[in-house]
C-alpha cells in the first residue's frame, strides 16, 4: 500500500518590490545637487563677474583720478611758467625804463652841456667887445689927462711938485683901499668857479671915504660872479679917509677883480 501522500499547503505569493521609486528619489536627489552646483557655480560666476566689474570700476577710476592729477600738475606748471613770464617781462620793462631815463638824462646834460657852452661862448664875445671898448675910452681918458697935465704945468710950474707929491699920495691911498676891499673879497664853495673869470673895475672914492660909483671897464662874463664884486666893495664901506696932502674932492681906484684874489691897482 502506497502510503498516502498530502498536497502541499499552498505558499502565499507577495507582488515583486519596485525600486523605481528609489531610483527616482536618487535621480531626484542627484538632479537636485546638480542644479544646486550649478546655481552655486552661476552664483560664484556672478560674483566673480561683480568683483572683476567692480575691480574694472576701482581702476577706471585710479586712472581718472590720476589722469586728473596729471592735469592739475600740468595746469599748476603752466600756471608757473607764465607768472614767471610775467616776472621776466617786468624786469625787463623795469631796465628799459632805467636805461631810457638814463638816456634821456644823457641827452639833457649834453643838451645843458652844449647851451652851457653857447652861453659861455656868447659870454665871451660880448665880453670882448666890451673890453675893446673901455680900452679905447681908457686910452683916451689918459691922453686926455696927460694934455690936461701938460696944460697945466705949463700954465703954473709952482704946483708941479705939489701935484707930484698928491698924486704918490693917492696912489698909496688907492693901495689902501684896494687892501680893505680884498678883506672882503670872497667866492662862496657852493659852485665851481672858472679860474679865467676877471672883472676891471674902478671905484670912484670921496674924501669921507664913501664909494659914489662903482664903473666895471671890464666885465667877466659871468652875473653872479659880477655881483659879488659890487658886493665886496660895498661891505668894504666906508673906507679910510683922505690924507691931508690929498686936497681932491674924490679919487678913482682902479681894481682887477678874479677867482683867486683882489688883483693889484692897474
């Protein structure tokens, strides 16, 4: 007898788990991660093209500020250089002008110079000619005085010795006279005199020693140097009375006057 065999009990079937789902989270996971990384990447590409504009912006605006620079230096040394042109433009006026005023004062010195010399020259001339003339009015006063001696000595030969006698007389006189007047004779320092400067004068004297007229035979040329020749015979005033033996009412001393002294009676 074949022993009886039972059927096995049946054994339950489960449904196969599906791992598409997980592959999905993984891929959705790594999908993620990805676009994080490159979020990430475009965010530091971003930032780095930020830092690089902004880097860009930081030396743009270095080089304006140096190019600004350079042209205040540039405008400061053109500022300089034309206020030292204006400097050596007005150095240059200021020398012009002194040599101009140099010139100028050249040329009126010469001018004086040459007017100096004219009037000088003129001076002399006149001079001359005025000498010319009182030789010939002195020549003729003497010959008229020695006809007028001859006439009269011839008339009374008794007053002969006494006219002789008078006339050393007056002649001494005339020396003392012409002694005082030098006391007083004197050129003041404030201007240079010429050494030719020469007045002839004869001063006419009566008894009381006052001076009547003062006649210039010859005069120097020069005014003022005239007036201080009247000047000196006046201050000489009064001078000595006559002697005795002098029985004239006046006498007439005849002088040279120039730079040096009180020339000697002619």
């Amino acid at each position: 007898m074949e022993p009886e065999t039972t059927a096995p009990e049946p054994v339950e079937t489960k449904d196969p788990i599906s791992l598409a789902p997980e592959k999905r989270k993984i891929k959705k996971a790594q999908d993620t991660r990805l676009e994080e990384e490159k979020v990430k990447e475009r965010e530091q590409e971003e930032r780095k093209q930020e830092e690089q504009e902004l880097q860009k912006k930081i030396e743009e605006r270095k080089r304006e500020a140096e190019q600004r620079k350079q042209e205040e230096q540039e405008l400061q040394k053109k500022i300089e250089e034309r206020k030292r042109e204006a400097e050596r433009k007005e150095v240059q006026r200021r020398e012009d002008e002194r040599k101009k005023a140099l010139a100028q004062a050249r040329l009126d010195q010469i001018r004086a110079e040459n007017e100096a010399r004219e009037a000088a020259a003129e001076a002399r001339e006149l001079a001359a000619q005025a000498n010319a003339a009182n030789a010939a009015l002195a020549a003729a006063r003497a010959d008229a005085a020695r006809k007028a001696a001859s006439m009269q000595g011839a008339a009374t030969g008794t007053t002969t010795g006494r006219a002789a006698a008078s006339g050393i007389v007056a002649q001494t006189y005339g020396k003392t006279a012409a002694s005082r007047i030098n006391e007083f004779w004197q050129l003041p320092d404030t201007r240079s005199w010429d050494n030719s400067l020469a007045s002839n004068v004869v001063i006419t004297i009566n008894k009381k020693g006052e001076v009547v007229r003062i006649q210039f035979e010859r005069r120097s040329g020069d005014p003022q140097f005239d007036q201080l020749v009247e000047k000196a015979i006046n201050r000489a005033v009064p001078m000595p009375p006559f002697p005795a033996l002098m029985t004239e009412e006046t006498t007439e001393v005849p002088c040279n006057f120039n730079v040096r002294e009180l020339g000697k009676l002619r």
